[in-house]
C-alpha cells in the first residue's frame, strides 16, 4: 500500500520542533511542549532534511485485523497508522528516504500471525515491523520478530511478564504490573464515590489479556483483582468465566443477577459487555455501577441509556478541557480521523485509545530509525531506542526499561459514559469531569 501526501498538516512550529528533536543522539526530552508534557502531532522522527523524500522506499510491514472478530479495531489502527506515515513522508521521510507501509489481514486469527510475519520478512523482505492488534496476535508476532532480529514496537499488549523479548516496545503501557495496576485504579475510584460498592462480581474473558488481570496467571502467585478487592474489603458476590467468542450471556446474566452486585467487573474484549449489558436489562435487572476493560467504546455509547455511568479504561478522549490543554495541532488530528473515520464508515469515529496506542508505536518506530540514522540496522534501532527513548504527542517523553519488559510508567485514566458520550473522570487531577456514582 503506497501512501499519497497531503501538504498542510503540520503546523511549521511542530514540524521544526520535529526536526530539531529527532536526530540521532538528541535527547527526548528536547521537543514537545514541556508545560504540558506532551510533544507535537508530528512527533515522527522524521528526516532532518529540506524537501521531499527519495531514493529506495523503506517499507514497514505488518498484520492487521482487516475481516474477523478484531476488524473493527483493526480498522481504527489502519487509519492512524495511514495518516501517521502520510505525515512522515510530508516531512521527509525517514532517513531521508519515502516510507511505504504493506498490510496484510490476519484475519482476527492468531493461528495465521507468524507464518504471515515470515512472509514478510523472508518473501516480501521488508525493512520494518509494525505489530498486530490484540495481545495474543502480538505474542505470535513477536516471536517471528525475536527470531530474526527485528525491532517490534507494537499498540496494545497488556500481557507486560509475557513481552520478554529485548527489542519489542509497547505503544499502549499500563505499567509492567496491570494486573495490580487496573484494579487499584478502579477501586480508588469507586472507593472515592460518597456511597462506595460494596460487593463486586467479576464476568471474565478467558483469553490471556483479560484473564491475567482478573486472575492473575495460573503458574505464579501474584496481585490480581479479585485478591484485592477482597485485600479492600469488597464482598466477592460472583466470579464467572466464559470462552473466548462467547455470544451467549442469558446465564451468565442471571448469576449475576442472582449475585446482585454493587459493582460489575467485566474484563471482556469487544462488544462482549454490551451483550452482557441487553441480556441482564433482558432480565429486568442492571447492577448500579459496571466496568468494561477492553470494549468498543461506540457500541456502548449505541447503547443510550442502558449505558450511561458505565466505566472503562483510557489514554486518551478528546474531551475539550484535554485538547485545550494539548493544543491545535492535538485538534487538527482528532479532526482530520473523525472525516477519515466517517468515510471509511466506521461506526464510531473519535481518535481515541486504541488510535493513540497506534499512533505512539509509529513514533517510536519512526524516532528509532531517525535516531540510529538507519533503516537497516535493527540492533542499532533498539539500542538507540533504549538509550533514548522517544517524545511522545500523548504520553510525553517515555523511556524503556528491558528490567520491566519496556512497559514505561502508565498513563492511563478512567472514562465514563456521561450524558452519551466518554469522558475522562479519573484521576482527578486529569479528570475533564468528575465521576458519576450510581444514578438514584
């Protein structure tokens, strides 16, 4: 897939901050607006060079969920990936030279990833890696990289213990510990409301992101939610595991009907809590307070009423108190993957955390090459990666530990379905609103 240019996106004060930062050996905390801890949109790692690209192509290869259970969040990753490199390529490329990315269609398979990340190395001999959707697809990608030596930045794995390999670099961080991380976070929440649950039940995806937050794994004794939500004095009412693919939530609704919680924990992937959500109004019954993990956040928001107060996970809602604070350029992308969405019709078309997830893995891709000054050396690449590290438009400077697997300090939030639409409500210093507890 050739990518076409389109002039003007960038504002020149973000393109020089670009240019200046990203040289090899510049350090990172020397672009981006230090105020906010942010850096510009066009944070890419481009060429510091005058005038257009050229020369061979460097070609960055990757699988995506274009068809499958995945491809709506595939396609969200297409799009920022498309106007990631359309940007780069405006501000000269990398190493001076134009960037092409080739996509194949995994399929929402993870069965395929590896003989696919092969083929694009030994077939199709590209120069780069970008990484998968999907913690398990990752994984399968990652060994393919690992095996022949080439650099892995990748959006949104979560499975930070498993992610061992040296030269992968997560896009998406919830710290090396989410499975500690994610349920502290919601219980401070929660804990903070002026009439806290008091009772919780856990509704859990069997696949391995999801899981590994509420169980913890298997084979180590380690923090998970259920152990601390008991540690927190929260009664456990229910804790009900389904299949990955399940479509059928009549039963599990019922248990947690019976187990009538004050707080629903639903660590599922996709539209999954929604089905959870219209089989318990099926029912006649809604808990008072829910929380999704990893869901589609627009067919939640479909949902109308039957979702309002609900909770998930964020990095980034363009809410207008946070783009106010990041800036125009910050505006001009949300604004140009709203129009790029809509066209692409998909059914929900903010520029939120898994395009963000998209978007920091492709600076980091773009600001290692820029730094190492080479698209051939992937050692170098990685090397300079974790001696550096990268400017970031949504997380600011970020710095990669292999003691933690790469995964660097989180910034994640809480968002809340408020009056129709997402907004950030935790922490409370970055909240655009504050949370809302059940409705009376």
């Amino acid at each position: 897939m050739k990518t076409a240019s389109i002039p003007g996106k960038l504002s020149a004060g973000a393109l020089a901050l670009l240019l200046a930062g990203c040289s090899p050996g510049a350090s990172p905390g020397a672009t981006g607006d230090q105020a906010t801890g942010g850096a510009p949109t066009g944070a890419t790692g481009a060429s510091p060079t005058a005038g257009p690209p050229s020369g061979e192509p460097i070609v960055v290869g990757s699988s995506l969920s274009l068809t499958g259970a995945f491809a709506p969040t595939g396609a969200i990753h297409r799009i920022a990936g498309e106007m990631f490199v359309e940007r780069l390529n405006e501000a000269g490329g990398l190493v001076g030279r134009p960037v092409e990315w080739e996509v194949v269609d995994d399929e929402s398979d993870q069965a395929q990833v590896a003989a696919l990340y092969e083929r694009l190395i030994t077939q199709d001999q590209v120069d780069l890696l970008m990484g998968p959707y999907a913690t398990p697809l990752i994984l399968s990608a990652m060994g393919v990289a690992e095996r022949n030596g080439y650099v892995l930045p990748q959006h949104t794995a979560v499975l930070a213990p498993l992610m061992t390999y040296e030269c992968q670099f997560p896009g998406w961080s919830i710290g090396p510990t989410p499975n500690e991380f994610i349920p502290n976070q919601v219980y401070d929440a929660i804990a903070s409301l002026g009439s806290p649950p008091q009772s919780i039940a856990f509704v859990t995806n069997q696949s391995g992101s999801t899981d590994f937050v509420t169980h913890g794994r298997a084979d180590v004794e380690e923090p998970n939610a259920v152990d601390i939500a008991e540690e927190r004095g929260l009664e456990v009412v229910a804790d009900v595991l389904y299949p990955p693919g399940n479509t059928e939530w009549g039963s599990i609704a019922a248990q947690i009907r019976e187990a009538d919680p004050d707080f629903l924990m639903a660590n599922g992937l996709g539209v999954e809590s929604l089905g959870l959500l219209q089989a318990m109004e099926q029912l006649d019954y809604r808990p008072p307070l829910s929380f999704s993990l990893f869901p589609a956040p627009g067919p939640l928001l479909g949902a109308g009423e039957l979702a309002e107060g609900h909770l998930s996970v964020s990095t980034f809602e363009p809410n207008e108190p946070i783009l106010a604070e990041l800036g125009e350029d910050v505006r001009g992308l949300v604004d140009e993957f709203a129009t790029r969405a809509s066209e692409a019709e998909l059914p929900y078309t903010v520029f939120e955390t898994q395009a963000t997830g998209s978007w920091t893995a492709w600076e980091i891709l773009a600001q290692g090459v820029a730094g190492a000054g080479s698209a051939d050396d992937q050692q170098a690449i990685c090397d300079w990666l974790h001696d550096n590290g990268v400017n970031s438009t949504f997380h600011g400077p970020l710095t990669f530990d292999q003691a933690s697997n790469n995964f660097w300090e989180p910034t994640q939030t809480l968002k809340q379905i408020q009056d129709g639409d997402w907004v950030v409500v935790w922490p409370e210093d970055r909240a655009a609103a504050p949370l809302r507890g059940p409705a009376s």
